[in-house]
C-alpha cells in the first residue's frame, strides 16, 4: 500500500492495487500499535487511533481533501497515486 504522507509519527496510504474491491473513499493511517482507516474528511471508519492523533489526521484531511479524493480517483482506475504534503 503506497505511502500518501508521513507527519508527527503517523503514517498515511492508500491502497491503489484493490481497485473496485471498496465503496466508501478512504486512507489508512498507521500510528505505533494503533491502525485505522478514514473518510476523505477525516473521520474514522474502522479500527481505533489515539484522539490527539485522530485530530491531527482530521486537520490534514481537512486541508487536502480535493488531493484525497484525486488519489481515490486514480486508485481506483488501477492507477498511482501521488504523495500528498504533511501537515505543517
């Protein structure tokens, strides 16, 4: 799964070689032990993420959101995705 962005110790993908295997758009986000997936806005979907954390990926997605749903497009026509700025 191709890493979108890395910023204060959480890890950013997205998965762009499953394309048509999911429905809502979404990212994975990776911190420590902790592992979730989120909506394009920034809101958690499934598995668990410290709150702080949670905020800061919220924030990111926030900013970026018309990039994310770009990178969903081209994932799911099977194509790479490109890296997105961390947050700052």
């Amino acid at each position: 799964m191709p890493t979108l962005s890395m910023f204060l110790g959480i890890l950013i993908k997205m998965n762009w070689m499953d394309a048509g295997q999911h429905n809502a758009p979404h990212f994975h986000a990776y911190y420590g032990d902790y592992e979730a997936s989120f909506s394009l806005d920034g809101e958690i979907l499934a598995g668990e993420f410290p709150k702080k954390q949670s905020a800061f990926i919220r924030a990111w997605a926030l900013i970026h959101e018309e990039e994310l749903l770009a990178d969903w497009k081209l994932a799911m026509n099977g194509e790479e995705i490109f890296r997105i700025d961390p947050l700052k």
